[in-house]
C-alpha cells in the first residue's frame, strides 16, 4: 500500500522528479566522463610528458566527488521539501514511521540507482562526442582514450551508490526523528536577518579586506611563493562569506532607503525577499562563487594552455618549413604554400665537412634564435657564422642528422664552385600564417622525412617547426582536456545546487504570492519580480567568482605568457550555461508559487 501511495506521489510531482533525476544523471555522467581520464594509465601517460599530470587527475578527481557530495546533499533536501507533506498525511492516516522512513529509503536509494544507470551509459555517449569535438575543433591529440572504461564504471557505481546508502539514511532517520506538526510546518519557520548595524558594517569592512588580502597574495605568487597560495585560499573563501553575510545585505538595506527604487514596481517586495532569506543562502552563494570560480578557471587555463602552443611552437622555431636535400622535393607543394619567404642554400659535403657558399649567406642571413633570459630571434651573415662556432651551431641543427657531426666551413663562391662534390639544397621557408597551413606543411614535412630516411632514425632537433608544434600539442592536451571537463562539471553541479536550493524554498514563498495575487496585483508584475530576486541570486556568486578568476589567473603568468588572451571564450560558455540554469529555475520557480493563480 505505502509503495503504491509513493509511486501516486511520484507519478504527481513528475515535473519536479524529472529536473531532480535529470540533474542526478547529469552529475553521474560527467563523474563517470573525469573518472574515464582519472582512472586510465595509458591515457595519462601518453599525453602528458608531466610527471605531476596523473597527480594532478587524481586531485581534480577528488574536489570533482566532494562537489558531487555537495550536490547530492542539496539535490537530496529538494527531494525532502517536496514530499515532507506527503509523508505527514501518511502518518495521519495511520502509517507508523519506521514504514515511512523505509519507503523514504527505497525511493531515495532507487531513484539514485536508476540515477546513476543512465547517467554512466550517457557519459559513455558524451565521453566519445566531447572528445571527437576537441580532437576536431581544438585540434587536440588524444591517445589510448576509450569513451567506455570498466574501471571507471565500477568507481561511479560504488561512488554513487556509497552516496545514495548515506542519502537515504539520512532521510530515513530525519523522518522518525520529526513530529508531524514539524514536516507540516517545515517551510514556515523563517531565518532571522536582522542584526546590529555595527557589527553587520564591521564584517562588510572585513570581507573587502579579506579579498584584497587573498588578491593581493595572488598577484604575487612567484614572489612570496607557497606561503601566499595558503593566505589566499584562506583570506577569498572567508572573504567570500563575508561578502553574502554582510555585504549584500548592507547593498540590499541602502536599496531600500531609496524612495525611489523601492516605491516602484514590486521592487520593495522584491528586496524584502531578498533580505528575509539572504542568510539562509550565504554558504549556498559562497560555495557557488568558489566552484564558480574553479570551473571557470580550470576552463580558462585549460583554453589559456591550448593558446600558448602556437606562441611557444613561434619562440622556439626559425621557420615554417625545412626541406633537406630540397632538389628533390615537390617544388609544386611549396608554390601552392604562397611563401613569404623561400631561400635554398647550397652546401656541398666530403668525408668529414660540410661546405657552404659565404656569399648566398651574406645575401639572405640565417634566421637563428638565441637565449638569453627568454627566446629571441635573430639573423647570422655568412661573414658571423665563419668566424663564430657557436652561431654556426644554429646552421648544424638544419642539417640531416649524419652532417650533424660534420665540420662546418663557409667559402667564397669561386672555392665552392671549384669543389668536385656535388651540390645539394638546404631550402627554408616562411608563409603568412603556419597555423591555418599547418596541415598542408605537415604532408610536405612526412614527404620530406621519406626522402631522407635518418631523420626518422635520428634525435629529434628543434627545427622542423610542424615537429615543434606537434611536440607542445601532445604535451599540453592532457592539460587542456582536464579543464575543458572539470569546468564544464563544475559549473553544472554548482548551478544545479543553486536551482535546488531556490525550488526548496519555493513552497514557502507560495503564500506570499497568493497575498499579492489577492490584493490585485498584476501577474506580469510577479512573474517580473520573481526573475529580479533570482537573477540577483545567479548573478551575486557569478560576478564575485568572474572576479575571483580576473586576479586568479594571475598565479599563471610564469606558465602563460598571456594569461588573459582569448578570455571572452570561457566567459561567453559560462554566460549561455549560466543563462540557461537561470531560465530554468525561473520556470520551475514560477510553476509552483504562481501555478494555482493563473
């Protein structure tokens, strides 16, 4: 009988059950996806060269669960404040509580299951769509990654089964523990906010000094070193409640001393609304501006790390293209490039030396990089390169690897002619834009790899720049593809936490609307005032966590040379992801408060 009641419940609240479930699958599929990378060996070892990379997934693997908790336990309180009612006509219908608290477990602990399920076999699916789009789009190079992995399977399931058990549990014991008057009344008792206004300035006054303390410490990382990471963590996160505690409510009470804003509209209301349960939602905003700015830091740098390849591939190359032995090279390939630049020099070889031409030097310098506190490029006349051994060094690294150890010597053009050897090519060439022509340089490189076998057999040498760029692509991707998904998990659970924790208190909101619906007041008015009170409380955390990132990205600038280049791309996926967490809660909200009147 109490099964059948439960699955009446269910089948009556299906609109609600189906953005809680659809946020639990969510939640399992994107574990399961970060458990696919955290959990295989192979993967982490053959894109990252990093011997910290493993360690750094096993870490983003463990802030990744403790927000899934998080978002289980608040996921979970939705779940309570929509059946607390129901289970109290249950026990005055004569139902005992321990037969309560065990239906309260098998639905809680099935639907978790059922959760889980799906969510694993969709992020199967998303493991194989998301990683083609960031192999295709993001030209990332990722190997022995398989969408489906065992291993990671069996950890979501225990994970989320662990969590499930724990869910329930703690549901079950909560009903026994309640008497019926408290489940019925259990969205009526308000949260204080009134406070001294003293104490509430001090803490507003604290809170800013608390985050120009921890954005300070950033900005100067590299100097202070470990010491400052720690003042920091410490000084943004209890700066960050401080700012919900006292700061927004300072902000919200100056609002309402303006007779002018608070008179129009429902903006009184509105404000009202705000402050009445502000305190209540103070750990709720913290911890969405810290993940917030997490998931929108772990995006930014995973992106940064993708813009820094085409940078570091510049820094440490000379030219876009190299052809050895270029006489027997497709001349036609390298016309349809439409070079910049596009220079042969001859050199003729014996035994133990390498000649070359000083004059064809003279005419068109080498282009050479040197290093002194960073990368810089240079250029070598023939007259520099015979007299230095050094910067000749820049001209043996062009060379096949059997030249390599060679003497080099520069002659004057009547000396070389009048060598017997016979002459081969050493072309080098510059186009517009290597990154849009990339893929066609790469084919002329393998060519030029075929027709001069030793350089598949010899060390590899920073001179081929389609090699170079192929070298960093491997080396950051690991990076890059953690960020993409940390960030994309972390924004969904953070903004599925507050859209839960806004729709649990949607049921005592419901008569303060039908007040406002009884005296007259317009429909449009409330439907606009309910999209004001829940865009302050996306946007607060949201603005405070871009704000977090802005000087948070900072402690990166000895990794990126410019941290904050392309920054628009992680903040425009933010903003529609965002948007459409707020568009949602805004129906959700607006169906239950305003269902009834219309």
């Amino acid at each position: 009988m109490l099964l059948k009641l439960s699955l009446t419940g269910l089948k009556g609240r299906w609109r609600d059950y189906a953005v809680l479930f659809s946020g639990l699958m969510i939640a399992a599929g994107i574990f399961y996806m970060f458990q696919s990378m955290a959990s295989n060996d192979a993967f982490l070892s053959s894109n990252s060269p990093v011997a910290m990379t493993g360690i750094i997934f096993q870490l983003g693997s463990v802030l990744l669960a403790i927000i899934t908790l998080v978002y289980i336990l608040y996921a979970n309180s939705f779940l309570m404040s929509m059946r607390q009612k129901d289970y109290a006509m249950f026990m005055m219908l004569g139902a005992k509580q321990r037969k309560i608290a065990l239906l309260i477990f098998i639905e809680t602990f099935i639907i978790g299951l059922l959760a889980t399920l799906l969510g694993s076999l969709i992020g199967i699916g998303l493991s194989s769509i998301v990683s083609k789009l960031l192999t295709n789009q993001l030209d990332v190079q990722v190997s022995h990654f398989s969408a489906f992995s065992a291993k990671a399977l069996l950890i979501t399931l225990f994970f989320f089964t662990l969590l499930f058990l724990l869910a329930a549990t703690i549901n079950a014991s909560s009903i026994v523990k309640k008497t019926i008057l408290s489940l019925l009344k259990a969205n009526e008792t308000p949260t204080a906010s009134r406070r001294k206004p003293i104490i509430l300035s001090l803490e507003a006054i604290s809170g800013l000094l608390l985050l120009a303390i921890g954005y300070y410490m950033m900005d100067n990382v590299t100097s202070i070193g470990l010491l400052a990471l720690v003042i920091a963590l410490i000084t943004i996160v209890s700066g960050t409640y401080f700012v919900f505690h006292s700061v927004m409510i300072f902000g919200l009470n100056l609002l309402k001393r303006s007779d002018n804003l608070r008179l129009k509209n429902l903006n009184n209301f509105t404000l009202s609304q705000l402050s009445f349960r502000i305190q209540d939602y103070t750990k709720m905003l913290s911890m969405v501006a810290m993940i917030f700015a997490l998931a929108l830091g772990a995006l930014t740098v995973g992106l940064g790390f993708h813009n820094e390849i085409p940078k570091m591939t510049e820094q440490t190359s000379t030219y876009d293209l190299l052809l050895n032995n270029a006489q027997d090279a497709d001349q036609e390939q390298i016309e349809e490039l439409n070079p910049t630049l596009d220079i042969s020099y001859q050199l003729k070889e014996d035994e133990n030396t390498v000649y070359f031409n000083q004059e064809q030097f003279d005419e068109e310098p080498l282009n050479a990089i040197y290093y002194d506190t960073t990368p810089k490029k240079t250029t070598y006349s023939g007259e520099e390169l015979a007299n230095d051994e050094v910067k000749m060094d820049s001209l043996r690294t062009l060379l096949l690897p059997e030249q390599q150890g060679k003497e080099m010597s520069m002659v004057t053009e009547d000396e070389f002619n009048a060598l017997s050897q016979s002459s081969s090519r050493l072309q080098v060439v510059q186009v517009k834009d290597f990154m849009t022509q990339k893929d066609t340089i790469g084919k002329i490189v393998a060519e030029n790899v075929k027709q001069n076998p030793s350089l598949a057999q010899g060390q590899f040498s920073m001179n081929q720049k389609y090699d170079i760029y192929t070298l960093y692509n491997e080396m950051f991707s690991g990076l890059e593809f953690m960020g993409f998904f940390l960030g994309i998990a972390f924004l969904t659970m953070l903004a599925s936490c507050l859209m839960f924790k806004i729709l649990s208190g949607a049921a005592s909101d419901v008569a303060r609307y039908d007040m406002l619906n009884k005296i007259g007041t317009r429909m449009s008015l409330l439907k606009k005032s309910i999209r004001k009170e829940i865009a302050v409380l996306f946007l607060a955390p949201g603005i405070l966590g871009a704000i977090h990132v802005l000087f948070g990205l900072k402690m990166f600038t000895s990794l990126l040379t410019e941290p904050y280049a392309g920054i628009w791309l992680p903040f425009l996926i933010f903003f529609i992801l965002y948007l459409l967490y707020y568009l949602l809660t805004v129906w959700l909200y607006t169906d239950i408060v305003l269902k009834k009147k219309e």
